[in-house]
C-alpha cells in the first residue's frame, strides 16, 4: 500500500507559470489511477514517488516503510524504494537487446537463478521469440510490454505507469489492458497508473484519484466518479457530459418536478433535493441521453433549437456538436435521413436531467 502526503511548490518564471502539488491520498492492492487533464501533477505525484523529485514537505510510505518524510530529512534515492516505473517513451537501453535490458534490471537477483528469472519473463510476457532483438526492431506494443516485464522483474513493490497507452493503436491498448490484468492476477504487485483517458479508468481501475491544478477534487470507484461526479470541473474533466449554467425557476416535491431556465429557454426536471427557487447551478446531462430532430417552427416543451456545427463518426454512433456547445450522440441512420440539415432542435430527458 501506498501512503502519500505531497507538497511541492514551482515558482514562476519568465516564460512559465508557477505550480504547486498538494496531494494526500492512499493507493492498496489493484489499480488505482490518477486521472486529469495534462498539466494537473499526475507525472509529478509518480516522480515523487519513485525518488525522481524531492517534495517540499509531506510523507511517502510504501508497506509502511519511509521513503520520503520532509519533517525527518528522510529522502530514499530511487534505487532503493524499490518501485517499478514504466516510462511514456519505455526508457529501454537501446544499445541492448531485449534480454539484456531484463538482465540489467535483474542484477540484484542471485546469480544462478537470474538466467531463469529472465528466460520466466520472458515468455510470461510474449517476448521469447524476439529477446534478440534490440527496442528499434520492437513493435510499440513489444517495446510497452518489456518495459512492464523490466519494472517487475527486479522485485518491484509497486509499479507506477505515466499514459501507458498514449500512442498505442486500439488493438495494441487492448493487449496492454490484458497484460495489465496478468500483472494484476498474478503478481499482486499494486498499480498506480496516470492517464487522461476515461475509458481506460472504467476498464482498469479499481480506484479514481480525480486531480486538477494539483488538488485531489474526487475520488472513488471509476463507476461512482463517472454517475457521480462532484462538481462541473469534474464533470467537463471526465469529457462525459454536456455541462450548462442553468437557474432553477421552480421546485414542487409533491409533483417531483422542476423548472430550470437554460437562456431563453425552459427545461422541465425532476425534483432537485438541498436547492432553493433562484439557485444558479450546471445542468449535466450525458450527450446519449438527448435526441434531436430538425428544426420546424416553435420549439416543443423541453427543446431547444440549435445549429449544427460538425459531425464526429463513432464506431457504432454518430456525434453532432451543435452551438452553444451541446453534443449529441444519435445512431447513424438518424442523420442519414435528415443529411443536409443544419438547424435542429435538441430535446432533453426530464428524467436524464441532474444538476452540481
């Protein structure tokens, strides 16, 4: 398990900005992911970890051993905490072949079972067949995996992972989350993996550490965060909803029932429990959950007219970005049969509707 209290203060300069990290969380067993928008200190909160950058204040400790403790002077150089890091750009030694660079890592390991220990990874990972080879003949995906099986190999007690994915092509990020899951399985090792990507924290994560502009905002199961997320700067992090500044008009419990004033426009919702008649708050609604139509004449209740702007193709739907900064996602053929059309009416769920 991991113990962490980070402080670390930039002081802006000339041609950047200042920064500061202030971060305490714990990661255990599993995969627990620092999500964010770059910029955020996701790197840095795994730098800090791995001995790479000496916080200003805090505590780091790794199964209740003391790698970092600002008060006690305590600041563990990376070769002894013991923490396995898997670089964006992999870090392999590119005058070695694959088996060397696992030879490297394992150096610490008795001398007559290392050529064992390394042979075991190698084929534990898929890699017997080109150990030979040095990082430039690797494919990204072989270069990701050998960075993984280097990381563990020299008895890692946590593996720490920045973007693992970032540049993998989606059958090569498929096989990197099935290797994950092996890791996950078979080594027990605790992960700690930084992403900017929402689909990988729902097929990855057992824990979600939301960070912005250096702060824990959220954290929980992915499921929670994504259904759940705890305020509007969350909410446009995640990349999942349609975030709009709204006023309610009208509340009645009796009726569970709402009115919320979007521009010139009115929006009937369920009843919102804790707000108050004049309440200015953001509207959150999740682009699947709306549906359009072309725009005849006075918009019905609960639409709202817009022009569409541009189309995105999915693999299985089709995303329409419309003015005022509203997406919808719709299944292809609804756009088939209205091709051409540019002024569209949005129409919103009243049961879909929540608010933050």
């Amino acid at each position: 398990m991991i113990q962490a209290r980070i402080r670390k203060q930039y002081a802006p300069g000339p041609d950047s900005a200042g920064f500061s990290l202030d971060l305490e969380f714990h990661a255990a067993a599993g995969v627990t992911v620092l999500f964010g928008s770059s910029g955020a200190g996701k790197t840095l909160t795994l730098d800090s970890i791995a001995g790479f950058v000496h916080p200003d204040e805090g505590r780091i400790l790794l199964d209740d051993q003391i790698l970092f403790d600002g008060a006690a002077r305590v600041h563990l150089p990376p070769r002894s905490r013991h923490c396995g890091y898997v670089f964006q750009n992999y870090a392999l030694f590119p005058h070695m072949t694959l088996r060397q660079n696992l030879e490297f890592a394992a150096e610490r390991a008795p001398r007559l079972g290392r050529h064992r220990k390394v042979t075991e990874m190698l084929e534990k990972f898929h890699l017997g067949e080109v150990a030979g080879h040095r990082p430039y003949q690797l494919s990204g995906g072989q270069k990701q995996r050998c960075s993984i099986a280097r990381a563990l190999i020299g008895a890692s007690r946590v593996l720490l992972l920045d973007e693992p994915t970032r540049g993998l092509d989606a059958p090569l990020r498929a096989e990197l989350y099935s290797v994950l899951r092996q890791v996950r399985q078979e080594f027990g090792t605790p992960i700690l993996l930084v992403t900017h990507d929402t689909e990988e924290c729902l097929t990855l994560a057992d824990e979600m550490i939301v960070l912005r502009e250096g702060r824990a905002v959220q954290s929980g199961t992915p499921r929670k965060v994504c259904e759940q997320p705890a305020n509007a700067d969350v909410a446009r992090l995640l990349g999942l909803y349609n975030v709009l500044p709204v006023e309610i008009r009208s509340l009645d419990p009796g009726r569970n029932t709402s009115r919320l004033r979007y521009q010139d426009f009115e929006l009937a919702g369920p009843y919102f429990p804790g707000r108050l008649i004049g309440d200015q708050v953001w509207l959150y609604v999740r682009p699947d959950q709306l549906s359009v139509a072309p725009h005849n004449g006075r918009p019905a209740f609960n639409q709202i007219p817009a022009t569409l702007l541009r189309t995105v193709e999915k693999p299985e739907r089709v995303r329409l970005e419309f003015s005022g900064e509203i997406a919808v996602e719709v299944p292809p053929d609804v756009l088939e049969q209205h091709n051409g059309v540019k002024e569209w009416v949005i129409e919103f769920p009243r049961a879909g509707l929540r608010v933050l």
